[in-house]
C-alpha cells in the first residue's frame, strides 16, 4: 500500500513551484488533493493533469474566505483533512529595510503570516474533530524559509514573515501535540523555483548571478524542486510519527556553520 493512500491532502499554492511538485508525488503515493491557488485557470489547467480525485478553489490565501472554503470543500467532498501543506508565500525584491515599499511590506505579511494563520485556523478543528471521532491522526506542514531560522540581508520583511511561520509552526504543535495533529516547518533555502528564478530575470550572466546567490550556501548550488519535496513527504508521512514542531532545514549546509 503507498504510504498516502486514500488520505486527503490539501495544498495552498498549488501550481508553484514546490506546490505542484508535491501534488504530484502525494498524488502518485495514493493520496486525494484540495488544490488552491490564486489563478483559476492556472489551477484548474494543473488539476487537469493530477491522476488523482481532486477538488479545487481559487482565491487568494490573505483572504480568509479561500482557506475556510478550501476546508469545506475537503470536508464536503473527502470527509476531512489528514495533511496539510501550508505552502502558499511571495518573497520580495533585494531590499534594505530602510527603503522598503511599506504596500509590499504588508503584502508580504498578509499572505506569509495572515494566510497560514487563517489556514491552520480552519484545518486544526476539522483535524481534532477527527482524531476525536475515530482516533485519525494528522499533519500539517508549513513551508517556512531558512530566512526564517536566521537573518536574511536585504530580505528583512520576508525573514520577519518567515520567523512568524516557525513560531507559529512550534506553538501549535505544542498545542495539539495531544489532539493528534503533528504540525512542522520546512525551511528551504533558494531553490529552482519560478519565484526563485525570476531575480535572475533580465540578468545577462545567469551562471554569476545564480554562484552569488549561493555563495554563502556550503553546496554552492540552489536546491532541485525535488529535493525540497522528499523534505515535505517526510515530514507529512504518517509513519513519521513522534516528530512535531520542528523546523527541517534543507538549506544546503548554510545553518551549519
């Protein structure tokens, strides 16, 4: 039996970089998918290509609304919710924080912070619900940043956001730790993601951009999309039991030294 078959999985930010991928994979092992993302028509052109029984909604995660529907949707059409990847996020441009734009500033926030407090808001309910009504176990894995574990020059507001998405991470597994829900980080550093890439766009030497943003990372690389995944498979699976509030760094070796 693969190891998320016939479990509900719900992910925010589903048609990024990290989001498909793990769609895919939950989708491979067994599992059925909640999918939101902002653009309709992206989400719907991506759920068209999952071999798997999914349901979607489009909206967007700083607003309230998107989360409590995504979990009503899970509900009506699945039954519940057994994992959940909080993965939905913007970055922001190299900035020092004195010359921040305060309108991206409070983007940032609303969507990094607001929108994974609004999304356990309503999944963490529906999870002890669950376990109180069958003994079901569940999983919640937010996708913080290493920026999150350390500072972050010229990323101040994203780092800010990101430490937020920790904190939260470990206060609500301290939480439910006894109500059946595990609740851990994963704290990537760059990674070949779209919203990765795009600082490199319009950049005539990609090969020296991308060595100067890994400069400080051990490996000197960025991370494959899929190595970030195995991360967030194995902290959402079941068979991980006994692990929660923790923030897992796939960074490449940057909080080692």
């Amino acid at each position: 039996m693969a190891r998320f078959d016939g479990l509900t999985v719900l992910i925010s930010g589903a048609t990024g970089g990290f989001g498909s991928a793990s769609a895919k994979r939950f989708a491979a092992e067994g599992a059925k998918l909640v999918l939101t993302d902002f653009d309709a028509d992206r989400l719907e052109a991506f759920a068209g290509t999952i071999d798997a029984a999914t349901a979607t909604i489009a909206g967007d995660i700083s607003d309230e609304t998107t989360s409590r529907k995504a979990v009503e949707l899970a509900v009506e059409r699945f039954g519940g919710i057994d994992i959940a990847l909080n993965n939905a996020g913007i970055a922001q441009d190299f900035t020092r924080l004195g010359a921040m734009d305060m309108a991206e500033a409070k983007r940032i926030i609303d969507i990094d912070v607001m929108g994974v407090i609004y999304a356990m808001r309503h999944q963490l309910p529906v999870m002890e619900q669950g376990f109180h009504a069958n003994g079901k176990r569940a999983a919640i894995v937010n996708i913080a940043s290493v920026a999150g574990i350390a500072g972050a020059p010229q990323l101040a507001v994203y780092s800010a956001a990101k430490h937020a998405v920790v904190g939260l991470t470990r206060s609500a597994a301290a939480e439910y730790a006894r109500r059946g829900i595990r609740v851990n980080a994963v704290c990537p550093s760059f990674a070949r993601t779209e919203m990765a890439l795009a600082a490199f766009k319009g950049v005539p030497d990609q090969a020296a951009a991308e060595a100067e943003m890994t400069r400080g990372v051990p490996m000197r690389r960025l991370a494959e999309v899929d190595e970030i995944v195995e991360v967030i498979l194995f902290a959402a699976d079941p068979k991980n039991s006994f692990m929660t509030g923790q923030t897992l760094a796939a960074d490449g070796g940057i909080t080692a030294t």
